[in-house]
C-alpha cells in the first residue's frame, strides 16, 4: 500500500518575513521512482523522479550520472522561459545530489506546474527536492527555493503572489542549501543595490529554516504514518 | 610531458596553477581576457558590433522593423533578442534547433534588457497602438572559448549605441508610413550594463571570465550585470555549488570596477567612429 500524506503548515504573521500555507505529498504517483506536489499558497506544482535508468549513449557522462530536468507549463508547450527554469532547477539538482554514486545512469525529473499564482520557481525546487528525496537518491544536502520581491517602498515580500511580483520593482530567487544555508542558485528581474540584495539574501536563509523546518515536519509525520 | 599532464587529468592540471593564484594562460585569477570591440561591421544592419574576448568571439547585428503595437501596451514596441550557438563555433554545439544554452542565453538577454532598461520599449513607438519598432537583435557566436554571456552583453549594447533608425511619420491623408530614410537618428540608450562572469573552482576558488575549459572543470558558474550607477541588474547563478556572502560581496565589487573598464572601452570605440565621419 502506498502511504500518503497531506501537511499544511501556517506561518504568517512573523515580524520579519512570512510565507503563504505551505502544503507537500510525496508518493502520489505510482509509476515514477520519486513523486510530490509541493503547494505555495494557489502556486502548486507536481513532481515526478526516474531513475537512475539506462542513459543515451551521447549523453552518457563516464564518472556521474545525466540529469536530465523538464518542466511543463499549465498551457501549450515549453518554451525560452521554461527552458531557463530547467537549466536553473537542474544545475541545482546536480549540485545537491552524489550523482558519482551513480556513474553511466540518467535521472530525470518532469516538473508540471497545476497553478502559477507567483512565486514558481521556487515552487519548482521545493517539489523537485520533495521528489528526488522520495525517490530515495542520496543528496549531499537538502536544498530548498525562496522568491523575495521589492515593492516600490522598498520593503521586501517573500513568497510573493503574481500580483505581488507585478507591483514590485524587483523580483528575486535563491535556492539555500541545508547544510550552510548559503546560496546555490540566484536568479534575479528588476534592478537592486547591493544593500537591497544583502537583506534579500539574509531573510531568504531565515526562511529556510523555517521552509526546512517544514520538509522535516511533514516527512516525520509521512514516516509515522507508514511504520 | 605537461599536453599530457593536460589531457590526463585536467582537474589536476589547473589545480596546479591555481595553488599558486594564476591560471594556465598567465593570468591572475581576478584577470579578464583581452576585450576588443569593433562597431558598425555589418552594414546592412541597423546597428552592429564585433566582441572578442580572448578567442571567444561574438557579433550582433540589429534591425529595425516597423509592426503594430502589442494590444496590452499600445505605447511600446519590441526588443526581441536571438542568441545563436551554431555548430562552428564549437564542437559542442550539433546543429538543428537551438540547445538548451543558446536558449538560455537568449532568455537571459532578454531579462538583461527588461531589467537594466536599456532602452525603454515606449521609445520604439512611433503612433500610440498604429505604429512601432520591433528590434530584432541577433547575436550570433562565432568562435565559443567561455564566457558567453559578458560577451553577448557587450556586444549588444554596443550595437544598440550603433544602430541608427529612420525617421518614420504617418501621412495624415494616406494613413500610412513615410520612411525618410535621408533623416537617421541614434536610439537613446539611457544605460549601460555590463556582465561579468565568474567560475568557482573546488567550491572555493573563484576565477573571473572563464574559458571554455575552465568552464566544464569549474562546479558553478555566476553571472553579474551592474549598470554604470553600480546598481545591479541581475545576478545570475544557475545552481552549482554555494558560494559565502564575502564571496558574492568580493564578485560585486569586481564586477563594479569590469563596469568602468568595459564602460570607458564603449565609449572611445564609439567616440571614434563619430569622430571618422
């Protein structure tokens, strides 16, 4: 029997930053190795790990695994944008899993958004970790997303909505590694000094506690469930 | 003895170098390569702009075409940047459609210019929601040895400081476009951005414009793009390994001084082709 698992977790309403209702399942699917679908406030998005599995010839790599990582819009096909998404959540990925633990295999990672209501890439790294943790790969650590915007005023809104990240005058996501809770990905629209990015940065490694915080939470209590 | 060395173990090989802070051209590790610029190469372009940067060489051309206002912004035309990687200038790159880099470099161009403004978009409108520019700004790679993008970023605002428009006017009785092509104007390029790329090597070190090589050795890769008022415009890490905050503050700060550097270097090419005519 497959175990499933709905967490929501509330934490708005802290002085410094908030983040909209957290909300994962992991183990959804049947066919992937891995799967999850991590929810962001209406941001939803679903997860799906195979591997490692055979790989194409030319795309072997003799000493680590391929990644290979697609993300699916809601509508139509891939585009320019998704395909600057994929390199970002990809270049991630490898860096946060052993991949040389699995030399001559490909790990693929389908992403499907369901809603973009803001925030979506970082959206995207939740549910890929989520699902490359279910899948049971081994990682070096745990890595998670975080979307800050600027708004005109100058104040910084994390886990913006679309509306949001309209407004404000600079959008910016950072993917924070578990161990030292340093940057490992940075992806940024609108102009910024480098004050601005420095407190960006600051409340995007105190909102990975709490995003880690979470991960554990809802994993613990998956576990609990199944044992 | 030292090909060999090369070919054998190549991450070994310039961890050699990097042990003694230089790197296996002779430069420094904060050292970029030689920038040379060259504006107005194509003459059927609008505008246009030859960079190398060592033996990474890229050109982009810029023309102007007239089309209706997009129906959500009626006071603003289009800026439509294209990236090509074809497969001469690396055997990496196969030929067909557009790979995974090439389309990631044109995105990056493309929130390059929406991010730094550039150039407004409502500047291209000639009538509100009956007459605009669309800018197509095509960068193509000829010869690829690293660093891409800070290549493609200067390339491209040295052809937007190049590209001269017609003017254009709508005949009130006709209703349509009168191009006088007698009268050509600059376009007004309000900023002036500048990329700079950095490598980390051994989730510590870090080396500025990269070569191809030091590329595929390095674990991450990280691009900034300050304007001249040393505000940033972007920061772009595609994931890799993690860098310390000094790190990132030590990147700014040399991706500031590339700033003035790159800046004066755009501004004496184009004074003198001024002064030539």
């Amino acid at each position: 029997m497959r175990s499933r698992l709905a967490t929501t977790m509330e934490v708005d309403g802290l002085s410094a930053f908030s983040l909209r209702e957290f909300g994962c399942e992991q183990n959804l699917l049947s066919r992937p190795d891995g799967s999850s679908s991590f929810v962001q406030g209406d941001t939803s998005v679903l997860a799906g790990v195979y591997g490692p599995a055979e790989v194409k010839i030319s795309k072997e790599i003799y000493d680590r695994a391929t990644m290979e990582v697609v993300i699916q819009p809601k509508v139509g096909l891939p585009g320019v944008k998704e395909r600057a998404r994929e390199q970002c959540v990809r270049e991630t990925c490898e860096a946060a899993l052993l991949s040389t633990l699995h030399p001559r295999s490909s790990l693929s990672l389908v992403l499907q958004v369901v809603h973009d209501d803001g925030s979506l890439l970082s959206c995207c790294l939740n549910a890929a970790c989520m699902a490359l943790m279910d899948a049971g790969l081994p990682m070096g650590c745990l890595f998670c997303g975080v979307t800050c915007a600027i708004d005109p005023e100058g104040h910084i809104v994390t886990d913006p909505t679309a509306q949001q990240e309209k407004d404000s005058r600079a959008v910016m996501t950072f993917a924070i590694d578990s161990a030292q809770h340093r940057v490992m990905m940075s992806s940024t629209k609108g102009s910024f000094s480098v004050n601005e990015l420095q407190q960006c940065i600051a409340v995007s490694q105190r909102a990975s506690e709490k995003i880690f915080q979470f991960y554990r939470e809802s994993v613990r209590r998956r576990y609990s469930k199944t044992v | 003895m030292a090909a060999g060395f090369k070919t054998a173990e190549p991450l070994e090989y310039h961890r050699s170098f990097l042990k003694e802070n230089c790197r296996p051209d002779g430069r420094e590790l904060g050292e970029f390569r030689t920038t040379t610029l060259n504006i107005g190469s194509i003459s059927t372009a609008d505008g246009s702009a030859l960079v190398k940067i060592g033996n990474t060489t890229v050109i982009c051309g810029i023309k102007g075409e007239l089309t209706s206002p997009p129906a959500d912004a009626p006071n603003s035309g289009y800026i439509v940047p294209n990236v090509d990687l074809p497969p001469l200038c690396s055997s990496k790159f196969r030929p067909g459609p557009p790979g995974e880099q090439a389309q990631a470099a044109s995105q990056f161009m493309a929130d390059v210019i929406e991010s730094s403004e550039v150039l407004l978009k409502e500047d291209l409108c000639i009538e509100k929601a009956k007459l605009c520019w669309v800018l197509y700004c095509d960068i193509m790679c000829l010869d690829y040895d690293g660093n891409l993008l800070d290549a493609c970023v200067i390339a491209l605002v040295a052809a937007l400081k190049n590209a001269q428009l017609p003017e254009v006017s709508i005949n009130k009785d006709t209703d349509l476009a009168e191009v006088n092509t007698d009268k050509k104007r600059h376009l007004n390029v309000a900023k002036h951005p500048v990329s700079s790329s950095f490598a980390v090597f051994d989730d510590s070190i870090v080396i500025v414009d990269p070569t191809a090589e030091e590329e595929t050795l390095s674990t991450a890769m990280m691009t900034v793009v300050t304007d001249e008022n040393e505000t940033l415009c972007m920061l772009h890490k595609p994931g890799g390994t993690s860098l310390s905050s000094e790190k990132l503050q030590d990147c700014i700060s040399r991706a500031v001084t590339r700033n003035r550097e790159v800046g004066k270097l755009i501004n004496t090419v184009t004074q003198s082709v001024e002064t030539d005519k």
